[in-house]
C-alpha cells in the first residue's frame, strides 16, 4: 500500500481478526449493526461474520432502552468479530438525543469492556481524547470520524479537515461526505492514496458508490458492507454478498485496473456481474463497477489516469460518448454511437468503438436461421427483408445500421420522428412516427427490433408496439434484457413470431468488450453460464 501508516494499522487488525494473508489488500470489511435490542444485533453479528464482514460497527444509538453496563458487556464480550462501538448524536446524522456526558461516559465503558474500536465525533473528539489519556488499552484504537451529509468540499478543505483530525490525536481518520456527481469521488480517492495515517473516506449517496467498491485499491482502511440490502447507515452502502462476491473485494491492490458501465440509470445492468465473474475466473486483476454519471465529459476530465482503463456505455451517454473520445473506429462514427471506451496504454487517448450492433445483428441473423421463415441460406437471411427498428438513440442507429449493411430494406419508428429521419437519411431508409407503426404491415415476414427502453424494468408492464401491429412480423427483438421475457417478446410469441431476446445481444456486444479489455480470448461458455443465472 502506499501508505506506510495504514499498513501498519492495518496489519494489527488483520492478525486481530485471523484474516491474514487471505487478500490481496489490508482494508478491512466492516458490518454496520442497527438492531433495536441486544438480542437483535447479536443476531446481526452473527449473519455479519457467516457474510464474511472482519469487525462490526455497533450503533449504539439505534438500541430501545440502552442499558449501558449491562447491554455492552453482552455485546463486546458474545460478539464473535472484533468491535467498533459508535453512539451517533442527532447533530451528527446519528439517532441519539440524549446528554452528551451519558454518550461519552458509554463509550469510555466500551473501551474499558473490551471494545477495538470506538468511533467519536471531531466536534467532541479533542476533549473525549484527552478524558482517556494514559487509558487506552494496547489494541484499542479511536476513529475520529467528520460527516458531510450536504456534498463533498475542494481537496484543499478536505485535507486541513484530515490535519484537524489528526490534531486530536486520532489513531484512525474518519471523513464520509456525500456526491452530488461521481467526480467528487476522485478527491476522496485523492485523500486516501496519500494518506500517512490510516484513513477511512466514503462518499455517501448512490453516485458516491466507487467510494466503497474502490476503496482497497485506493487505501482506504475499511469499507462497510450490509448483511442485508436494507439495513444500511449511510446512503449507498453495498451488501457484503456484493462486495466479496461480485466486486472479489479482497483480491483488489493498488495496481488493479478498473473498467465500468457508464449509464444514467445504471443500477439494472447486468454487466458488473458477468464482468467480474469472468475475470475471476481468469484471474484477471481488473474490477468492473457500476459509474453512474451524469456528465461524461466531466467524468472524463477527472478520471484521467490509466488506472481507469476501459468503459462500456449505455443510456444516455452512447453520442456523447462519441464526441468525447479522441478516436473513434470508423463503423461506430458511421453509426454515430459508441458503447466501449479504451483508454490507450501507450498515450491515454480515449478510443471508441461500438459492438453493440454485431452482438444484434447475429442474435437476430442466428433466430431467422432457426426459423423457417428464411429461404436466403448462403448469405444472410437478413438480405432482402424489411426490417423495422423502434428508437432513434445508440442502440438504433447500431440494429439499423447493421441491418443495412446485410442488405436488409430499413424502416426507422420513432417518437422523435426528426431522430429517426436523420438515421434514415443516412442509412437510405424510412422513417415513421410510433403512431403510423401501429397500421404499418406493407407485408408479411417483417423483422421488429425495439431499441427503447420501454418493457425494462421496473415498468415491465409496457410495451412499444400494440399486439394487434404483431401479426405481420416472423422475428421480433427486443434489446431490452431486464426482464429477459419483456411484454413485447410474450406476445411475440403468442403471435407467432419466432422472439430473440436482448440477452443475446447482451452476450454477443460483451465478448467484444471483454476483449478489447483484457487482451484476452472471451470465455463465451462461461458468460452463457453466468447470465443462465440471473
Ligand atoms: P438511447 O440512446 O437513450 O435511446 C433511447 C431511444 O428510446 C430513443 O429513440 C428514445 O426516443 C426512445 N424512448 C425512450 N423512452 C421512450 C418512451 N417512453 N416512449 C417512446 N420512445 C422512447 O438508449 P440506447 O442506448 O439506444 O438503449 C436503448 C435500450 O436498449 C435500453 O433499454 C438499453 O438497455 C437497451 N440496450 C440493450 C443492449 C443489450 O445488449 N441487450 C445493448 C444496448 C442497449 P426519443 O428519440 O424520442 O427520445
């Protein structure tokens, strides 16, 4: 690690927990526990340690009729991980709003029972710290911790509010700030990398995610981990079963690459997990993570550092995308969207390409090969047939532009029907409105590829296209894969098209991601096995 003051820390607690040499990484997985009574949170240790968490923090502030001598003995003495008490005060985020003199009385009873670790708040923490001076048992250790519930300041005031934590004499430095954009991640990340004493820094709130996920590659002394989704203390926690077990939290370092599915939404997507499960079964040291942004541009002017190395890109970033990378191959200029980004080794340019439409057009070429609907059996059995897109954005412009490139005739609906004719125009094809889609059956034997997220979870009950408008199609896709069975596909079916689902494509644009990635061969059987799966 890069700082010698947390590997040193760090190292201590490791050989406390009996977790030595198992990872790649000193930072330590922590389990906040809420229960209401004792009873309950030894309950919750218990899950916490099955779910692999090192230590627990125990937020006394959540307990019903707290009975300090008596409650913490019980909990510091029966838990089976090591301890991290925190009393919470209201003024800190916490549930607590009792006398200060009873809260910092319990946790000076906690260190005394027996505690590892006590968390106390910078605005008390000088006069707490000098109340135990000369007390402090050998393997005890106070966080001084410093919450921003309202954003994430410059790295200026950020580092003099490190340096005003370790004024107080803290063994370990706590700072939990929260997003308002990925970007103020970095800065956090700026923090911890440096750090000369044992640092803990989380950006709280969904886009602060990276903060937790990323935090052993960037130093940070420990993360939290939820035994379940739904009992979190801050805003983004992830679960322990995510943190070990998709994102391989234990074998991430500081030379691991990290590569993730830019989106806004982000949280449906299935790549984090076919991603990581893959290269872990390579052994591959990179981390795939979820990046949810709002302005690519600015994400990309902050996280430029080759330790970012790779991106997928879904909604609504795919055109942006394009004109944000400093190459772009040729056929994803042609289509006028990108969905992976590789950050050169040599140079750190941004080049972008764009493997969505291969990974369709042979899903959908291999479901009319299945079918009976094609007489065309040397070239592809797209050449010749009409094929209507639904959407205008990344992914249409990739199915109608594949398609074209097949020989197929190109009808383009959508809502905005100024999109779909600037795709037209290029493509020499036609548009239609959504509207005019639903009387459009100039024949029979059509192919229907819907390319908007309409059908996608959680609004599953959707659907693009009216079933009565079905009846003229022999083939429809839908690119929407959350849930594989869309509305849109099961009245396909009822209909009596043959439906090719959009985790074909899913699996077809991720090989050629993988290896654009890695640099290595793309493990197709696994990837079917892992989306088998989910
Ligand atoms: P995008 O660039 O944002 O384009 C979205 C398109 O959908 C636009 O044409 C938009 O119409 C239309 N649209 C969105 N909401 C609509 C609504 N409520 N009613 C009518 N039209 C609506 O997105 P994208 O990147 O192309 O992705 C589109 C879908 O494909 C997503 O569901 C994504 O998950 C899926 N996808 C799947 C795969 C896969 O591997 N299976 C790969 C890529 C994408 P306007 O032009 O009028 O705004």
């Amino acid at each position: 690690m890069k700082s010698n003051g947390l590997s040193l820390a760090a190292t201590d607690h490791l050989q406390m927990s009996g977790r030595e040499g198992l990872g790649r990484n000193p930072t330590l997985l922590c389990a906040p526990i809420m229960g209401q009574s004792v009873d309950q949170m030894l309950s919750e240790i218990s899950k916490a340690k099955a779910g692999g968490a090192d230590l627990v923090e125990v937020r006394l502030d959540y307990l019903n009729n707290f009975n300090p001598r008596q409650d913490l003995e019980i909990l510091i003495k029966q838990s089976p991980l090591t301890t991290l008490i925190t009393y919470r005060p209201k003024w800190e985020g916490g549930q607590y709003e009792g006398d200060e003199t009873r809260r910092l009385d319990a946790l000076r009873l906690a260190m005394e029972l027996g505690a590892n670790y006590i968390d106390v708040e910078l605005q008390v923490a000088r006069e707490f710290l000098s109340s135990i001076s000369g007390r402090k048992p050998g393997n005890f250790k106070v966080i001084v911790s410093s919450h921003n519930y309202q954003n994430t300041p410059s790295i200026e005031d950020i580092a003099n509010l490190v340096a005003r934590i370790q004024a107080t004499g803290a063994d370990i430095v706590k700072i939990a700030t929260t997003t308002l954009d990925i970007t103020d991640v970095a800065r956090i990340f700026e923090i911890t990398v440096h750090s000369q004493v044992p640092i803990i820094g989380l950006v709280m709130g969904e886009r602060g995610l990276i903060s937790r996920l990323l935090c052993p590659k960037f130093g940070g002394y420990l993360t939290f981990g939820t035994i379940e989704a739904a009992i979190v203390s801050a805003p983004g926690q992830p679960t322990l079963k995510d943190l070990l077990g998709i994102y391989n939290f234990r074998q991430l370092g500081p030379d691991t690459k990290v590569f993730g599915i830019i989106g806004n939404p982000v949280g449906h997507s299935k790549s984090p997990i076919l991603y990581n499960e893959a290269f872990k079964a390579v052994g591959f040291n990179g981390i795939y993570v979820p990046l949810l942004i709002d302005d690519i541009g600015k994400f990309f002017d902050v996280y430029s550092s080759s330790d970012f190395a790779g991106f997928s890109c879904t909604i609504p970033h795919k055109e942006a995308a394009l004109k944000r990378c400093d190459e772009v191959d040729p056929v994803a200029k042609d289509i006028g969207a990108v969905n992976c980004i590789i950050r050169r080794p040599s140079d750190g340019k941004l080049i972008g390409y764009n493997t969505d439409y291969i990974g369709a057009i042979t899903a959908i070429e291999d479901g009319l090969r299945g079918s009976h609907t094609t007489n065309n059996s040397s070239g592809s059995p797209l050449a010749g047939k009409l094929f209507v897109v639904i959407g205008a954005g990344g992914a249409g412009k990739a199915l109608a532009y594949g398609a074209t490139e097949k020989e197929a005739r190109v009808v383009i609906a959508n809502r905005t029907l100024d999109r779909a004719k600037e795709i037209a125009e290029l493509i020499g094809g036609q548009a239609i409105s959504l509207v005019e889609l639903e009387d459009f059956h100039p024949e029979n034997g059509m192919i229907l590829a819907n390319t908007t997220s309409i059908g996608m979870q959680p609004k599953v009950d959707l659907t693009p296209i009216p079933k009565r408008a079905l009846s003229s199609y022999s083939l429809v896709f839908d690119a929407v894969y959350t849930p594989k069975m869309t509305r849109l596909l099961r009245e396909a079916k009822e209909s009596g098209a043959t439906i090719v689902s959009g985790l074909e494509m899913f699996i077809g644009q991720a090989y050629e991601q993988y290896e654009r990635f890695t640099h290595l061969p793309a493990p197709k059987e696994l990837f079917r096995e892992i989306m088998a799966k989910y």
